[in-house]
C-alpha cells in the first residue's frame, strides 16, 4: 500500500527528473517501478550496484559526475546514505520544520525534493540546495 501511495502521490506532484539513478537491490528496483510510469519519455535510469547502500560521500561523487545536460536528478537507494545526502546538501534557507521532520526520519519510499541553481552537477556542495517538501508514507495516511 505505501509504494502505491507514494506513487500516486509522485504523480500528482508531476515531478519530471532528466535522470534517475537507482540502487540495483530489489527494493530500490520496485520503488523505481512503482513510479516509472510517471517519468516522462525519454527520462535516463541508470541501475547501478555501486549506489547500494552508498555513503552520502560516494552519492555526492556520483551526482557530480550527471551529465549538465540533466536539470533534475532522482536517486532511489538506501539509508542512511540517503538521509545523510539530504541533509548534507540542504542549505540553512530550507523550510526548519522540513529540515527536522528529515533529521528525525526518512523512512523507506520516503520523497524528499531539494532545489536550487548550481553551475553544473560538477559544482554540487554542502548546503547548495534547499530542501522544499518531505513526503513520508505516514504523511499520505494523516490526511
């Protein structure tokens, strides 16, 4: 029930990533399907082994590496990597109340959705975007 929430919540938001970049473990592959359906013709998926359970460090690296040809950028993996990443690149403008809510979790099937302008992926860094929502599957069901 959780993917199929967030799916048809990821829907609804029409977020359209240029790449996504995927953990090659199972689960990671299933929340990608769950959502694939909304990606836009032409998206780029990369499944790779390296992002399974992949430190934010190594996430960093890999995002620097996304061609500048991409505007957005989606990765499906794992924690704590993940959370780490999140909080690694929120810049001090993100909404505090958001920024807590990600400290405390970022449970699986979990959207968080940072923004911002950098010159290329190769110029990402600590606090370049600003985290603007976090959707956790228990946020759909308090609705």
């Amino acid at each position: 029930m959780c993917a199929a929430a967030m799916a048809a919540e990821f829907s609804s938001l029409d977020i359209r990533p240029d790449q996504v970049l995927c953990s090659a473990a199972a689960r990671a592959r299933e929340t990608l399907d769950a959502v694939r359906s909304a990606f836009p013709t032409g998206t780029s998926v990369a499944i790779e082994e390296r992002l399974y359970m992949a430190s934010a460090e190594n996430l960093m690296r890999r995002l620097r590496a996304v061609p500048d040809a991409a505007a957005s950028v989606m990765v499906i993996g794992h924690n704590p990597g993940l959370q780490e990443l999140a909080l690694l690149l929120s810049s001090d403008g993100s909404d505090a109340d958001t920024k807590r809510r990600l400290i405390a979790d970022l449970p699986p099937a979990a959207l968080a959705i940072l923004t911002g302008k950098i010159a290329g992926w190769d110029a990402l860094s600590r606090g370049t975007l600003r985290l603007d929502r976090l959707i956790r599957p228990k946020d759909l069901q308090q609705r």
